[in-house]
C-alpha cells in the first residue's frame, strides 16, 4: 500500500513539473511574440468636409531666358579681339569677337591667282576643243581644275568672315570663357547670349486645375526678389504632356522692363490664380491621396482606428486641397500622412497635437 502512495505521488510530482515547464515556455513565447510586434503607425487624419474651393491658389516657378544662344568658334585661330564684356547689352549682327587670320587672307590670295590661271586654262582648252586641236578630255581636266580653284577661294573667304563672330540675337552676354591671345579650336565654347527682355515663367499645374488656364490669360506673379513689387504674367504655352505625377508644364511670359527691378534668370516666382469654381465639393488635403497607389485612393479611419484603402475620383483641385466626386462622403476621416506605411485593415495610432 504504501508502495503505490508513493508512485502515485511521484507522478503527481512529475506531472506539476512538465505543467510548470510547458507554461513558463508559452508564457516566453507569447512575450517574445509581443516584443516583436510592430509597432502601431502613427497617423494625423482630416474630415471631409463639403464646401467651396479656396478662392484662390499660388504656384510655384522659376525664371528662364526666352531665348539663350551659346557661340562656338566656326574656325581655328587665335583671339585676336574681344569687344564686349559680361552684363553688356548687345544687338543683333553686332560683331562680337574677331579671330586672326592672317594665314587664311595670304592663302586666300593664292587661291584667287591659282582660280585665275585656271579659267585662263579652261578657256585656252575651251578654244582648243572648239578647233578641234584638244581632246576633250583634256578639257573636263581643265574644267574641274577650276571648279576645284573656286571651291578652294569660296572656302578662304567663308574662313575669313567667319573670323568675325556675330551676335545671331539681340541680347546680354551672360558667359565670356575666352580672351584674347587664346586659341581656339572649332567647337569651343565663345560666349553666351541670353534675351531677358521678357522671362519665361514655368509652373507646373495639376491635371484636375488645367481648365482654370487659357492661353492668353493674365495672372498676377511676384518673386521672392521683390516681394512688394506685383507683375503681370501672360499664360503663353501649355504643355502637350504631362509628367509622372500628373502635372503639366504651363509658360508664361513676363515683361523684363522695370530698371529699378530687373528680372534674373533662376528667380523664385508665385503666380496666384483665382478659381471660377463656385460650386460646393467634398474637399480632402491633398496629402490624404496614397502615394504609392496606381489609382486615386484614400485611406479612411473606422471606429476601430483601422484603415480601409477606398478608390476615389477625383474633381477640381486648388491650392492644397483636392475635390472627391465619388467614394467618399462627408465626415468621414481620411489619413493625411503616413499612408507609404498602411495597408488595408492595419490598426493605427493617432498624432495627438
């Protein structure tokens, strides 16, 4: 009998030991599965709200020249003068620099008495072959040696004009990498003309907010250069294409005629548009559109603080705010940073500021 109490509580014994041993082992693993969790992604949301658009919006651009021509060398030779100086105005057929070419004029008289002997020739072959005292090929020979003899002059005397560069425009030579006394071979970099009398001023413009331009259109702009100084902008050009994001390159033309205030190329620019939408939309931030999706989306918060991707079409937009014409309704909370993080029934904290 007392053979079998003690079995009995040896048993008991072991039994209370593998208990304690396999929950002290899940009580690990549930900790470490804890501890690896991630962590909640902390999000800021915005209502919809149906309302007018912002009355009006600013975009942003940079200044460029309306024209811009870089001079290259059309011949070897050597600087021999340069008549302008940086920041100075020129006109168009204006000459600009002049290379020497003393070598090019003395071959270029050699070439014209080399041309003379050859019509002379030509013409002795000519009477020749008329009497019928030189074969005729003799007379092909003479006629090509002076077509090559005229080739050769014409050559020197393009030489020789090209030695004085030009401005092809009216404009303000902005680079000078030459001097004189430097050679210069064919192709190298002369000097740099930019027309400023307007600027082009480019923006890029959403798709959803084109039909609020038209070529023609003027907008007030002001640049950060001047920032109590209003200029008026003329649209000029609207872009064909579009990039990436859904936005299309509109020009617009600036008059570059205020001394006081001259306008630079690469100058910072905001061009204010004022919408002629007076109808109600349900409006979201613009942030509140997920980056990564092929498609317009947004994500809404629940109740549950988790957040459902939800495909929208989109309206006008302006400014910052984007119009929603369908999949979403008034008040409901969409995310408005943080969505490259969330996925489609993720539970998410809220940024409490």
């Amino acid at each position: 009998m007392k053979f079998w109490i003690t079995v009995l509580v040896g048993a008991l014994g072991l039994a209370g030991l593998f208990y304690w041993l396999f929950a002290r082992q899940e009580s690990q693993a549930a900790q470490t599965a804890r501890l690896q969790a991630p962590l909640p992604v902390t999000v800021a949301v915005a209502p919809a709200t149906l309302r007018r658009l912002a009355p009006e919006s600013e975009y942003l651009g940079q200044t460029e020249a309306r024209r811009e021509v870089a001079l290259t060398a059309p011949t070897p030779g050597l600087v021999r003068q340069v008549l302008v100086g940086l920041n100075q105005t020129v006109r168009a057929g204006q000459p600009l620099l002049r290379l020497d070419q003393a070598a090019a004029q003395a071959n270029l008289g050699a070439a014209r008495a080399a041309l003379a002997k050859a019509q002379l020739d030509q013409q002795r072959q000519e009477e020749l072959l008329a009497e019928k005292n030189a074969p005729l090929a003799d007379v092909e020979a003479a006629r090509l040696q002076t077509t090559n003899a005229r080739a050769q002059v014409t050559g020197l005397e393009k030489q020789l004009a090209d030695a004085v560069v030009k401005a092809p425009i009216s404009g303000t030579v902005n680079e000078k990498p030459v001097e004189p006394g430097q050679y210069v071979q064919p192709g190298a970099p002369l000097l740099t003309l930019l027309d400023v009398a307007e600027v082009k001023l480019l923006v890029q413009v959403p798709e959803a907010e084109l039909r609020e331009w038209r070529v023609g259109r003027r907008l007030p702009v002001r640049f950060e250069a001047y920032p109590n100084l209003d200029f008026a902008g003329t649209v000029h050009h609207i872009g064909l294409k579009g990039g990436e994001a859904g936005r299309f390159p509109v020009e617009l033309r600036i008059a570059n005629n205020r001394p006081a205030a001259p306008l630079r190329v690469g100058l910072t620019a905001r061009v204010r548009l004022a919408s002629t939408d007076t109808a109600r939309h349900l409006l979201v931030p613009r942030t509140a559109l997920a980056a990564q999706a092929q498609e317009p989306a947004v994500y809404v918060l629940d109740a549950a603080r988790r957040v459902q991707r939800r495909p929208v079409a989109l309206g006008p937009t302006l400014g910052n705010e984007v119009a929603i014409r369908a999949g979403l309704r008034a008040g409901e909370r969409v995310v408005t940073s943080g969505t490259d993080a969330l996925r489609d029934g993720l539970k998410v904290r809220l940024r409490t500021n």
